[in-house]
C-alpha cells in the first residue's frame, strides 16, 4: 500500500513524541508499504508565531506573515526526519516549495493548484521517507503561502491525492471523529465511517479536526481518510463516500462555532435590488457571509439579518458605509452588530429521508430556555444562532436529546 500519513501539532509536540512519530512511521515501512510523512508545527508554535506578529502590527502585511507563521513547519521537518534517521531509517525533509505545492496567492488562506510529486516518488524508490511542511506552499511568482489554519491536514490529503496513495492517515491528539467535540462533551462518541458530506459539513460548522478544505480535496479525488490517534493504534474513524446503511443513523453530530459576528440592518427599502446593493461590496472584499435572513416587509421597510467572520466584522461596517451608505446609515441608528453569539448544529444524511429534526431540535433548545436568533437548513443540517454563552449547555443538551452518546443502533426514533 501507499500510506501518507499526516501528524498534527500534539503528535510532534516534543522531540520525545516525534521519536514516536518516527517509530510509527518506519513500523508501517517494515510492513511493506511505502510511506510519505506530512507534519504540521510544534503545538502552540503557529500562535506564538502570530502573537509575536500581533505584536509588532495591528494591521501586518499578508505576505510577511506568512514568511513567518509557515517557520513552525520548517522546524518539525527537520526534527521528525533526524528522529527517523536516529531510528535507523532513511528521511529527508521537504519544504513546500521544494516538493512544488504551487497555490494561488491569497496569502494566509492559498488554494493548492498543482503539487509535483516525482520527488516524493524518487524517496520512496530510495526507501526514504519523504517528510513534508504542511500548511505551506508556494505561489507562482514564488513567495511563500499558507493555507490556512489546520492546513497540514489539507497538504496531507493533497500529497496523498497527487501520489493516488490508498489512504491518508491523520493522526491527532483524539482518537477519532466524535459525534461532537469529545474534549467539551465527555460522552461523545467516536463515528467509525462517515461519509464526505457528513464530515463536510461537520468541519465547516466547527468541528476543527480536520480542516474543510481537506475533506473537499478528499471527496473529489476519492482519498479514503482514516482520523486516529498518534497515541494509540486502536482503529480511528474512516471518512468515505456515502454507504446505505449510513442512511438509518439521522443525527451523526452536533458542532458549535464561535467564529461569527451577527450584522442587522433595518428599515431597508423593500424595493428590487437592495440585496444585491448590500452584498455586492461585501463579495468584491472577499468577506464571506455566511446565514443571511430577510423578514417579509409589511410597511414598505425590510429588515435585514447576516453573519461574517468575527474577524472580518468591522471591516464589513467600513465597506457597508463607505459604499452604501443610504442604506445602512450608521452603527447604533440603522445598523447593529453582535459578536457574542455562536452558530449551533446538528448534521446527518438520515435528515433527508426524516423529518421532526428541526422541531426536536427546537424543542431541546427551548426546554433550556435558549433563545434562537437565526435558523437556516440545508439537506443534511439545520443550524441555529444563539447567544455565545449558551454554546456548551445548548451543545450537551441537544448531544444528549438525539441520544448520540448510544450507539445508533439504540437511539430511539425521534
Ligand atoms: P491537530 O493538531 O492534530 O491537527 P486539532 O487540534 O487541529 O489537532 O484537531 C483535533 C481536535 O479537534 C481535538 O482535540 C478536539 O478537541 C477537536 N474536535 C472538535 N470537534 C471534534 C469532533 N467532532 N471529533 C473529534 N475531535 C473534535
Ligand atoms: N500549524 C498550522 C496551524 O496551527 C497548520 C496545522 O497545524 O494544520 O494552524
Ligand atoms: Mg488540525
């Protein structure tokens, strides 16, 4: 078999972790296979390195901080292959540019185009052991770029992609995808198989173990993943395309994200074109939005409701102001903003083919007397925006309400 296998911040954490790390990887050599390694920083690295470019610029250049953060990666590199070598194999490191991950230039959130994996081939005709920096690559003109935060996962599933390896191995710091984060909800329970779509959908609503962007690279050129622990070998959680039987489980997991900030703007004109007036500049700015909802007007006036990332927020104002200001007039008057709130989910295939999950949902949620700001539902999602501070209880109770702690087999109908 071919078997990439990618190594989170905590399974390199300490040089004694990466003598593990070594271990495992020359173990899964002695059995035949051949192997390429991808790891990300040390863990807490990539945030030291942002604080100290916080440190110096409120307001720092895109390119220069990825000079900076992508460093995290050139050390573990290194590290993991002088531990391999110690161990007794044969490793060499690979930065981004030298194994070509050409990207586009977003800096701080590149888009891989193309990786030439012939160095990658010519190691493991050698028996060596590629060891390649995730979350970095590079652009056509040469600099350096990220790919975001969680990156290596992305770089790991894009190697194994470009070598049509049989599986991408993530290990980390949990020993599976849960049904909800296992660290908040000590009853969580791990998913052996879930498809693409689940995990999709559960990476983009919260669920940070493996980045989005991977799972999608996944899904399009069909790399099975196989999450699991660096600590243990107990068999991890396998994402693949869509089986039948995943059909019956109707809620897979539940995720919150505390990433957004809520915008509403009043008294909109119910006249054609206002929408398009108002998000026309926001999408020329690259700022994402994410739930948007209108109310029907019954004075000739509309409100207007959306979310964009919290970090993106005041800059949304800016833009909003500066080019439509009949319409949103100012902060306080016209236009309100929240930042403490959170987007709650739940996800699963079986929601297509059954119904009441919205309304049970609704229901867990106001037995704790949460309010519900926002709704919005796709095929196999419904999430709610609520008040920040009601995240953990709204995430326990609605984990306990669909019975996620059993397994599928013994969860009651809803
Ligand atoms: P790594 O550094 O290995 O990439 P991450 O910190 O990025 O690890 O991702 C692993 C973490 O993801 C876990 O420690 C866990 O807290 C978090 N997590 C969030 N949601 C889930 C989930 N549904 N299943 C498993 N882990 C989750
Ligand atoms: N080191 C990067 C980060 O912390 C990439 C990764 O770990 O996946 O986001
Ligand atoms: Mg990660």
């Amino acid at each position: 078999m071919l078997i990439v296998q990618k190594f989170g911040g905590t399974s390199v954490g300490t040089t004694e972790r990466m003598r593990n790390v070594a271990a495992r990887c020359l173990a899964a050599q002695r059995e035949g296979h051949d192997v390429a390694v991808v790891v990300s920083a040390m863990s807490g690295e990539t945030n030291r390195l942002l604080k100290l470019v916080a440190e110096l610029h409120d307001d720092p250049n895109d390119r220069e901080v990825d000079v900076i953060v992508s460093t995290g990666e050139q050390v573990s590199v290194g590290l993991v292959s002088l531990a391999i070598r110690k161990a007794g194999g044969k490793a060499r490191s690979f930065l981004g540019h030298q194994v070509k991950i050409v990207t586009d230039s977003a800096f701080s959130r590149a888009r891989i185009l193309s990786i030439d994996s012939e160095p990658i081939r010519e190691a493991m005709a050698r028996v060596e052991i590629a060891v390649i920096a995730g979350f970095q690559g590079v652009d056509e003109q040469g600099n350096i770029t990220t790919l975001g935060r969680g990156g290596s996962d992305t770089t790991g599933v894009a190697i194994a992609a470009a070598l049509k390896a049989d599986v991408c191995e993530i290990y980390t710091d949990v020993d599976g995808v849960y049904t909800t984060d296992p660290n908040t909800v000590p009853t969580a329970r791990k998913i052996d198989r879930i498809s693409y779509e689940e995990m999709l959908e559960l990476a983009s609503l919260g669920a940070k173990v493996l980045q989005i962007r991977s799972v999608e690279l996944g899904m399009k050129y069909g790399v099975p993943i196989h999450v699991r622990s660096s600590f243990s070998d107990v068999p991890g959680t396998w994402v693949v395309p869509e089986e039948r039987e995943m059909e019956s489980v109707v809620v897979s997991g539940v995720t919150v994200a505390r990433d957004e900030a809520k915008i509403t703007v009043e008294d909109l004109p119910d006249t054609a074109g206002v929408a398009a007036k108002l998000f026309t500049p926001l999408a020329a700015n690259n700022i994402v939005v994410d739930m948007i909802v209108q109310n029907q007007a019954w004075d000739g006036t509309t409100d207007l409701t959306f979310t964009v990332p919290q970090g993106d927020r005041k800059r949304a104002l800016e833009i909003l102001k500066k080019e439509v200001p009949d319409l949103v007039g100012f902060e306080g008057e016209r236009t309100s903003c929240d930042d403490e709130i959170c987007k709650i989910s739940v996800v699963g295939v079986g929601m297509r083919s059954h119904a009441g999950v919205a309304r049970k949902m609704f229901e867990l949620l106001a037995t704790e007397r949460i309010n519900i700001q926002l709704i919005s539902t796709s095929e196999i999602k419904i999430s709610c925006v609520i008040a920040r501070k009601y995240a953990e209880l709204a995430l326990r109770v609605l984990h306990e309400g669909f019975a996620l702690h059993l397994p599928p087999s013994e969860r009651a109908a809803l």
